[in-house]
C-alpha cells in the first residue's frame, strides 16, 4: 500500500478544473512571480558576491555558495512549475517532465538540507578546535564536500523515485496527472536520512555551538580586564566576529530554515484517508512554506551580514567590473 508523502515528494494535481481566468487568477501569478524574480536575484547576489571577492573565499562562505546555487536552482527550475500546479489546480506540462522537475526538486531540497548542517559543522569546528579547523579544513576540502553532497542527493532521490516505479497516470479529468508515490518504508529511511538525521544535527551542534560561544566571551571580558594591548583588541574583535557569524547562522538555521522545512517533512497525508480537497490544501501551503526559505535566505544576509551590504552596493553600482575589485576588502570598514 502506498503513501504519498508531503515534502516535495508528490507533484500531486487536483484534477478539479482550470481556475477561471479572474483577478486572483492575475494576483496569484503576479505573487508567484514576484517570490521567483526576489529568489533568483537575490541568490544571484549572494552567489557573485563570494565568486568574484577573494576574501570571501573561505570554507564556511563556499558553503553559503552552494546553499545560494540550490536555492537559485529552486527559484529557476522548481517554483514556476510548482507554483503553475497551485494555481492551474492540474499538470500542465508533459509526462516526462513530471519526473525529471520531481527528483530535480526534491534533489536540490536534500542539497540545501545538507550544505545547512555542513555550516553547523563548520561553524563548530572553528569554535571549539580552530587550530585544527586552519590546519585541516582547506577550500579543497570543502569543494569535495560540496561536490559529494551534490552528486549523492542527486543520485540518491534518482534511485528514490525508480525504485517506486513511479509512472505518469492518465485519467479523464486532467490530461496529465503528475504524482511521485513513495512506499512507507522508503519513506520512513527517507525523512531520517534528508530531515531528522541533519535537523538533530544541526539542532544539536548550534546548542554546542552557543555554549562555547558564551565560554569565549566570558573569557574575552576576563582577559580584557587585565590587558590593554591592541593585540589584545585585535583577538577581541576577531572572536566576536566568529560570535556574531554563529549568531547569524544560528538564526538562519533555527529560526527560518528549520521552521520553513519542519512542516513538510512532519505531516504525512494518505489522501485515501482524507478528502482530496484537504489533501491538495495542506500540500500547497507546506510546499509554498519551504519554498519561502530559498528567497528569506538572502533577505537574512542583507540585514545580518556587512559584508554582503557592501557586495550588493559595489555589484549594482557596477564596480566589480573595475580591474582589481576582486581584491577589494569587503569584511573591513570600507570596500
């Protein structure tokens, strides 16, 4: 017996008729455009940003970079065609894009899910051991991180969806409906391996993370009662910027990214249990909930990160076009 679960994990139609063409029918395409034109450029920005400024080549930020790349690809190859399904109430587009559009979405979910929790790791790792962190964890570290965790989500929800037998159903309502079922079991590996798994880890890491946090501090304020030195200012100042970075990314990953994840990885719907109707309904606003994440994600840099103030300005006002911009210091007082 199959279920079909609530993550990006069904493409489910409600093969109830077209919405008449009426003024919510324009003011839901004009939202819906709205939230992918604030998706793609604002991912844009995060991504040339660190691309194109070389002090931003680091570890944690070529992370940022893959978490912009997905939630970029989300907003381009995701959001049209799922926001199509919410407002047309059907499957628009053709059979065999309804597959591919299905592991490419729930592809790049798992990507996302797993560059967040490999931040915590970072963000750990520099905290509590950071002579080991600048020793062992290199750009070239990171990128073979980033790049496995690109090909094994791919691969993984590839396998996913074949191993299902997944076809595409026909039927006399609408010409294509588009669902991708999942056994109970597969499920159940399913939302341990892409949300339990990585969310405690997260969960548990940040709660670490916040207490050594609190250590240093306490530390810096013992420390800075004895010495007046600038070396000692110097250290003060780079501690609380690895504070302020936890902080930042503490926000992003408890206070958004986790609530915009948790509702479609915790509610599991039988739609043979439940009306159609309800089915459809809890489906489009849990998927509308975490696609929400991949536009808030830059909406957060902008207000928590100086660095990324300074890049959109020196980006819109076309100096990174400059010879020599990409040396320019942008975690400094000025550009």
């Amino acid at each position: 017996r199959n279920i079909t679960t609530n993550m990006l994990k069904s493409y489910n139609a409600s093969c109830s008729g077209e919405m008449q063409k009426t003024p919510l029918y324009v003011f839901l395409y004009v939202c819906a455009a709205g939230v992918v034109l604030l998706t793609v450029c604002g991912n844009m920005l995060v991504i040339i940003s660190i691309s194109h400024f070389k002090e931003l080549h680091t570890p944690t930020n070529f992370f940022v970079f893959s978490l912009a790349l997905a939630d970029l690809l989300i907003g381009v190859m995701v959001m049209p065609f799922a926001f199509s399904v919410f407002i047309e109430t059907n499957w628009v587009f053709s059979k065999a894009f309804c597959l591919s559009s299905s592991v490419t979405a729930f592809s790049l979910t798992c990507v996302s899910i797993y560059n967040v929790a490999f931040i915590a790791v970072d963000r750990f790792l520099v905290l509590s051991d950071p002579f080991f962190y600048s020793s062992k964890i290199t750009v070239n570290l990171t990128l073979c991180v980033i790049f496995s965790i690109w090909f094994f989500s791919f691969i993984y929800n590839a396998f996913l969806v074949l191993f299902n037998k997944n076809d595409i159903k026909e039927n006399l309502h609408c010409p294509v409906k588009c669902s991708v079922e999942i056994n109970y079991s597969s499920a159940f590996v399913d939302l341990i391996l892409v949300f339990i798994f990585p969310c405690c880890t997260m969960i548990f890491l940040y709660i670490r993370i916040f207490a050594l946090v609190n250590v240093h501090a306490n530390a810096i304020r013992s420390t800075a009662k004895k010495e007046y030195l600038m070396d000692s200012r110097k250290r003060k100042l780079s501690m609380a910027s690895e504070r302020k970075a936890a902080k930042t990314l503490g926000i992003l990953v408890v206070a958004v990214f986790l609530l915009c994840l948790m509702p479609s990885f915790t509610v599991f719907v039988d739609p043979d249990v439940v009306s159609l109707t309800f089915y459809v309904e809890m489906q489009n606003i849990t998927y509308a909930v975490l696609f929400l994440n991949s536009s808030i994600n830059p909406i957060i840099y902008a207000l928590f990160y100086p660095w990324f103030q300074k890049c959109v300005k020196l980006i819109v006002t076309f100096k990174v076009c400059y010879q020599g911009s990409s040396l320019l210091n942008v975690l400094g007082e000025s550009p």
